[in-house]
C-alpha cells in the first residue's frame, strides 16, 4: 500500500474512533454527518481489509489489528499537526485551556494548593481536572490525549512515554501532638507496639511501601483501614493511631491537623515521584507550559542539576 492510496481524513476519523468508541461522538467532533463517517469506516475497512471497529455493548472496539496501527497513526497525526501549527504560540496569561493530570490523593493534597495559586497569578483562565492513576486505563488515555500529564512512580509508562524526576519520596512515622510517642527517638519496638491506620493504596509508590511493612515482623497492630489519604489527618488528630506517610505530605498536614512526624524506624525505600507525559505531546506548547511549571515548582535540587 502506497501513501497515495490513502486519503488523511480516513486516517483522522480512525483516530477518533479509537478516542471515543462512538461514531455519533465522532460525528459531532469532526463537524460531519454519521453517515459520512460510516462511509469512511468502511472505506478503511476495505483498504485494510479488517473489521477495524466492532460494536459492542461498550461502544466500537478496536480489532488487534487496529491496536497495532493505532500508535502509529496517533503519533503522525500529531506529528502533522504540529508541524502546520508550528508557529502557534501558548500564552497562559490569556489561555482557557484545561489541563487534566492524573495522580493520587496524596498528589493533590501535595501538589494541588501551590499550583492552584501560581496559576491563580500567571495563569488565571486556566483549570485543572484530575484523575485517579489506577481508576483508567492510563496509558491509553495519555495516548488519547485525554490525560496531559501524571505523576508519581508508574513503571507501566514506559515505551512511547516520557519522564522528568521530579524528588524522591522517603517515608515517615506520624501521630499527633502529645502522643505518648512525642518527643522521642521512635524505636522498632515503639513502632510495632502502637495501633496504626493503614492506608490501601494497591498500585502506587505508598502500596509496596506497605507491602515491606505488612512482610516485617512483628506484625502491625493495624485497627483501621482507610482506603485514601484524605480522612488521616482528622483520624491522627483525634486518636493515638499513628500512619506512615510520605514525607511531602506529612509537612502539609502537620500545621493544620496538629500533628508530629518522625523518622521512621523501620528501613523503606525512598520512591521516585516523576512527572510523566506521552510523546505525541512532547512538543505541544501547551504541554510543554504545564510539565515545565509543575518541575519549576515541585523540582528538588537534585532534579534540577541533572535537567
């Protein structure tokens, strides 16, 4: 098959097929009637020779084959487009955009306040969503576009992807003031004998970090499971439960939930918190404003002398 033989708008319709499963949503996107994209699946159809999309309770799901030109085609769209709008300009000051960046809560309850008053200086018509890591399909909804950015420690990104340090996560012990535990050296001994909140958090930096403490013996004398970081600040405030917690986020609930943090006993691994991105995006303006915000923010010494 020869480019020749391919006409582009059949090429920007299967991109947005694989985006949004839908030809009705489609349709709307591209400004064009159903029928007419019906008419270019199945011109693809017959130019691939494969079912390409099939109907499904879920909407219109690629075939394996369409999983194997989908990257590709992807990335030369944007290619392409990046290319005529090359002298397209980002201005923040002025920008609507939305910006969607995918991370935990701990991520939000770190990164949310500081970025929301920097934009609320430089950047005022701009809004942030974000989304759970674990809850979707990650990969492809960067792929997609429909994450900009994410961050926190996703070996799962790999081919395709791109990734900036930003610091390394260590781990600490937390409890409130006037614990029995304050003012003190906190020792394996007074670690395992207290009673901790645990926080299930599978499929991040914190899950394995709970996965060595869970393997340690003696055992946590565990009384309550939480399955997010949010609520821990009131549960320590108000019980003699200790947590472990990052570090990053102890600082910002220590002030406000009247709390104390100290080393934590028991050897952990620090964790790398990166900021991710697909490389469709890599040279999208816009992309390159945020990623380039969020380093110049949350960046540590260390990061910025290896950038």
């Amino acid at each position: 098959m020869e480019l020749k033989d391919i006409d582009l708008n059949l090429l920007v319709i299967f991109n947005q097929l694989l985006i949004e499963k839908k030809v009705s949503k489609v349709a709307e996107n591209l400004g064009l009637g159903q029928p007419a994209v019906s008419n270019a699946l199945a011109r693809l159809r017959k130019l691939f020779g494969d079912e390409l999309f099939l109907r499904t309770s879920t909407g219109m799901q690629p075939t394996p084959f369409a999983d194997q030109l989908a990257e590709s085609i992807g990335y030369a769209l944007s290619m392409i487009h990046g290319a005529i709008n090359a002298r397209d300009s980002f201005d923040p000051a002025t920008s609507q955009r939305s910006f969607t960046i995918g991370m935990t809560d701990i991520g939000e309850i770190y990164f949310l306040p500081i970025l929301m008053k920097q934009l609320q200086k430089i950047a005022p018509g701009i809004s942030i969503s974000t989304v759970r890591n674990t809850a979707i399909n990650l990969k492809d909804a960067m792929e997609a576009g429909q994450i900009d950015l994410a961050i926190g420690l996703l070996p799962q990104l790999k081919a395709g992807f791109f990734q900036q340090r930003l610091f390394m996560q260590r781990y600490v012990c937390m409890f409130r003031k006037g614990h029995a535990l304050s003012g003190k050296k906190l020792s394996l001994q007074d670690f395992f004998g207290a009673d901790h909140v645990a926080i299930i958090s599978a499929g991040t930096g914190h899950g394995q970090v709970d996965e060595i403490l869970d393997a340690a013996s003696p055992r946590r004398k565990i009384k309550l499971h939480v399955p997010h970081f949010v609520a821990v600040g009131h549960i320590l405030q108000s019980t003699d439960l200790i947590a472990t917690v990052p570090e990053r986020m102890a600082e910002r609930m220590a002030k406000p939930f009247g709390l104390n943090y100290v080393e934590h006993p028991v050897k952990l691994p620090q964790i790398a918190i990166n900021l991710f991105w697909h490389a469709k995006y890599h040279k999208d303006t816009a992309n390159q404003w945020i990623r380039s915000t969020m380093f110049e923010l949350y960046a540590d010494a260390r990061a910025r002398s290896k950038s």
